[in-house]
C-alpha cells in the first residue's frame, strides 16, 4: 500500500466514525467506496500478481572521467493481464538514480526507458539492482520488483596525450648482463638510428649522421630490444597537500602508463605488488580504485623492487617530495639509468632541487594546470639537448 492509500483508509474510517455520531447516509457511502477502492486497489496489485521484468545494457562498460556511459533499460511484463501504472528506477551506487514513469504496459508487451550517466569521478560503481513498480490507476497500492542482475560501470582516471619516450633499454632476459644503453650515461638521448625505409617520415631524418654514413639515417624510438620501466606511484597521503592534488597525481600516473604501453615493457607500482603494463585493463582498473593510505615504508617497497628490476626507465609520481622520495630515488637510481619525477604540488619545496641534482628530470603541475605541457616540454627539451641543438 502507497502513502496514498493509507491516507484514503484514514478519511474513510473518519467518514465512517462521522457516520456513526451523525447518522447522514452521504457519509456512510462515501467512506465505503473508499475502503472500496483501497481494497480493488490490493486486489489489481497484490492478487492479480503481475510480474514485471527489466533488463538492462551497459555501454560502455569502462569509460574515462568526464566521459558518458549509456543504460538501456527493457520492461517486458511477462503475463497476459494488463499492468496499470508502471514505473522503473534504476540506481547507480553514489551517483544517483533514474526513475521512469512507463504507464500502462499490456499483456506480454514491452517498453523501454535509457538514460545517461556523466562519469565525473574515478571509481567503480554498481549499476541496478533495477526496481519495477506496479500502482493501480490511482496510486493507493503498489507491487514492487527488484530485478537482480546488476552491472559494473569502471570510471578509468582522465588520459592526457604525452609525448616523447624515456627509452632506455632495459636487460634481455636472455643474456646474464644488460644490453647496451639506449640513452648516453647522462640520459639525455632519446633515441636510435636506423636506416631509411620506404614510407619513413622525412622529418625524422638525421642529416649529420646521414651525410657521414652516405645513406640516409632515421631516427626513431623502438630499440631492437623491448624498452623498460617502471611507474612507481607514491600512495602516501601525506604526500599530498589534499585530496585535489592526489586525484592530480593518479590522473598523472595513468596518462604515463598509457602513453608507455604500447612502446615499453614495464611495471606499475600502486601499493600492492607490480602490475604489467602489458594487461592494461588490470593496470587501468587498479587505477579506478587506488585510494591514499595513512602509512606505508616506501623504502623498504623500493629495496624488495630494486632485486627483482630488470633496468630501464624509472618514472616516480607523487605529491610534495620529502627524504623518503628522494631516498626512493636513489635506491632505485642504481637500477634504473634515466629517471623522472612527476611531483603534484604547489609548493614542491627545497629536496625538488637535491632530486634535480641527481640528473632526474622534473614535472611539475599546481592546482588547475595540466601534466602534457609541462612532460612535453620537459622531454622536448631533453630530446633537443641530446641532439646537439641549442
């Protein structure tokens, strides 16, 4: 039974009680037919027993941050009878509901319903269970279905699109030592050369090296042997100024891990073991999720990393560097031959300076800015450097 309903229960009795003291007929019909249609009410919803069913489309399932999924709904009602006044509401665990209002759905007849859901925050979020309601034409009495299938929506971290690559070639598991560097002992040299190949792009033409070689040379990112890395996301939330600037730094960690998957081999750190970057779905889904914790001993994290490293490239991302980044670092730093700091802060303080010493390049991003300008630029100028320009 609805509010509704039991509010006209109340005013019938009333009349009723009204028609005891003051014996006026009027009084005792117009109670009756309430309690009347209260009870023709139960008898549509309750006796006649309808059966609703919602089914339900998710598409897509993973999406980005400000990104749009969209939910199909389908009611079928899946008996002969007519059903009066059906609603469907479809929820979605903390980011709120739909509700549809379908009215009358007859005998084995369908309807269906869609609605969007605006992808605001990282997270993974539950969509349905879905609820049928079945009133009568008045609203005193409603039947309800919860259908029990439920979907997973994954809210991946806003991608930006970096450019340039920290290649450095990391160890071939074949051989018992490390192949050669792809960078010279400084990092600062971003790529190969190779010879020309028909549909290269001219502009990745080397000129110095192709009129001492008398044949045009190319450079170019891939190395013969698979490029390494390793992204090592500090989780500690004293870390970070607030919430804003670690939601900055997942947004940072995830544009790296997908801008390097596809050119390196690698790992990812985010708290618990390493994760290839070669299963990106499970890279990104650990994303969606990871949260800061109150403690943790990145040192001791970093010691256990540095046996089983295989070399390359370290990119760090954190909040406002301290000793313990800077002792990551250089525990690493001994594995990993070119390294890069992603630091998520307004005020990135006096150990930025003793972490840029190290030969470790920095990028850095305040409140409201945006981590491609400042990587690009940071690489750029790398790149250019390692070229003899400037």
């Amino acid at each position: 039974m609805t509010a509704r309903g039991g509010q006209v229960i109340g005013a019938g009795l009333g009349l009723l009680l009204a028609w005891v003291v003051l014996g006026e007929v009027e009084l005792l019909a117009a109670g009756s037919a309430m309690l009347v249609a209260v009870v023709v009410a139960l008898a549509l919803t309750r006796l006649a027993r309808p059966r609703i069913e919602a089914t339900r489309w998710l598409a897509p399932s993973t999406v980005h941050e400000g990104d749009r999924a969209s939910v199909n709904l389908v009611v079928a009602n899946q008996r002969r009878t007519l059903a009066f006044s059906v609603s469907v509401e479809d929820g979605v665990s903390g980011l709120g509901s739909a509700r549809f209002q379908i009215g009358t759905l007859p005998g084995n007849g369908t309807a269906t319903a869609a609605y969007h859901i605006a992808c605001r925050s990282r997270g993974i979020y539950t969509v349905g269970p879905a609820t049928v309601t079945v009133s009568d034409p008045f609203g005193l009495a409603a039947n309800n279905r919860t259908s029990p299938i439920t979907d997973r929506l994954i809210v991946y971290p806003a991608i930006e699109a970096l450019s340039g690559f920290p290649a450095v070639r990391g160890r071939d598991p074949a051989m018992s030592a490390s192949r050669p560097e792809f960078s010279r002992r400084g990092g600062e040299d971003f790529y190969t050369l190779r010879s020309y190949q028909e549909g290269d792009d001219l502009r990745r033409v080397h000129w110095a090296s192709s009129a001492k070689l008398d044949e045009l040379m190319i450079r170019q990112m891939e190395t013969p042997w698979q490029s390494r890395a390793l992204i090592f996301f500090d989780i500690r939330r004293r870390s970070y100024q607030n919430a804003d600037a670690f939601e900055r730094a997942v947004r940072g960690t995830a544009s790296v891990a997908m801008h390097l998957g596809g050119n390196f081999a690698g790992d990812l750190w985010l708290g618990s073991g390493l994760i290839d970057l070669a299963t990106p779905g499970v890279a990104f889904e650990e994303l969606a999720s990871v949260q800061p914790v109150q403690a943790i001993d990145l040192r001791a994290v970093a010691t256990r990393i540095r046996h089983q490293s295989r070399g390359g490239a370290l990119i760090m991302i954190t909040g406002t560097p301290d000793d313990e980044t800077l002792s990551v670092i250089r525990l690493l730093g001994q594995q990993y031959r070119v390294g890069i700091l992603l630091a998520a802060t307004d005020q990135p303080g006096a150990v930025l300076n003793r972490i840029q010493q190290l030969s470790i390049k920095t990028v850095v991003t305040g409140t409201g800015q945006r981590w491609a300008p400042a990587w690009n630029q940071s690489l750029a100028r790398s790149t250019t450097r390692a070229m003899g320009v400037g």
